[in-house]
C-alpha cells in the first residue's frame, strides 16, 4: 500500500451494497450530524456501491442535499484501491456481518475503520488498536470520527499508527499462507476424529 499521504479535508469512504442489512439508516444519521461541522476539518464522504433501488435512490438523496457527500455508484473491484487510497477512514454501519470484506481491504490499504460491534468485523479488528468497534449509534460513529479528524491534524504520527496495526494484523492473520495452514489444521482435526 502507498503512503497515507495528508489532505486538508477528513475524508470517509462507505462501500458496499445498498442493502437495508448494511446499515444506511445508521449511514443516513452519521450524515445528517455530520452536517452540523462536528469536525475540525473539511469532511469529505464518498459512498460507493449499488443494490436496492429504493435504498440507491436514498443515496442519490443524501449526495444531493449534503454537499460533503458524493456517490459513487458501483466501483468495480480492480478500480476501488483508489478510494482506499483517497480515504482516511471507512465507515461499515452493517446490522450483521460474517468476515468483511471493507474491513479486511481498509485494513490492507494500512487505513482506519469504524465498524458496528459485530461478529464478522470483530474478527478483523482489534479495538482501539487497529480500528474501532461501536455501538449502532450515530452518535458513537460522529464522536470517533471527531476524535479521530483531530488525531490525524494533532498527532499524524499516532493516526497512521492505527492504520498500520490494521494492516499488520491483516497480513498475520488472512494472509494466504495463515489460511491455508489453519485449513490443513481443520481438515487434518476432522480426519482425525472420524
């Protein structure tokens, strides 16, 4: 991954399917308190993805009356390194997870991600080491992003830290290598019992 390079702005990336079970009303309120300049610096919100119709519409509802916020629509998988590479932090507002896939790629970009506290991204994240698991709140979202928009422009140093214990723990723990081995482990455990 390249360097965490600085902007002027705090820049957020969502992306994923709209879907109800990914949280846009949770998404929807981090916006709406988010327009209130809860943050030092400029915020900028990018929101990447497709799915339902009604939920996409939401979404194009959200860009046009927040300025702050662009959609996207779908990104195709080989062109969304860039927006890793745009952001500071990724937004997952899911309801439910199993592994997750935003968590897993933020945290090989070596950047920061707030995630609901639940199982699939508690998996990837080690709180308040190399991400944050919250509360489904918007308050809790928009008091993190607070915290960390001021990290970032008074200690960039510790900022860029999280990002790279997000990374060391990807490359530790869902590396090729780790996986195939703890499935070779698996398999020989299940032959073993049978």
């Amino acid at each position: 991954a390249s360097a965490h390079r600085p902007t002027a702005s705090f820049n957020i990336l969502f992306a994923g399917r709209l879907t109800e079970q990914k949280g846009i009303d949770l998404l929807e309120e981090i916006v709406r308190g988010l327009k209130d300049g809860v943050t030092t610096s400029s915020v900028k919100l990018r929101i990447a993805g497709d799915g339902d119709r009604a939920i996409v519409e939401r979404v194009k509802k959200l860009a046009k009356n927040y300025p702050f916020v662009d959609y996207l629509g779908h990104v195709p998988n080989d062109e969304i390194s860039k927006q890793y590479e745009w952001t500071d932090i990724t937004l997952v507002t899911s309801k439910y997870e199993t592994l997750n896939k935003v968590a897993v790629e933020t945290g090989i970009h070596s950047r920061v991600v707030l995630s609901t506290d639940i199982p699939g991204p508690r998996e990837v994240i080690d709180n308040h080491k190399s991400g944050f698991l919250l509360k489904p709140e918007a308050v809790a979202f928009i008091e993190c992003i607070t915290k960390l928009d001021i990290m970032k422009s008074k200690t960039p140093e510790k900022f860029k830290q999280i990002g790279r214990e997000a990374r060391n723990k990807i490359k530790s723990e869902f590396s090729a290598a780790q996986v195939n081995r703890e499935f070779y482990d698996h398999l020989v455990r299940t032959i073993d019992e049978s």
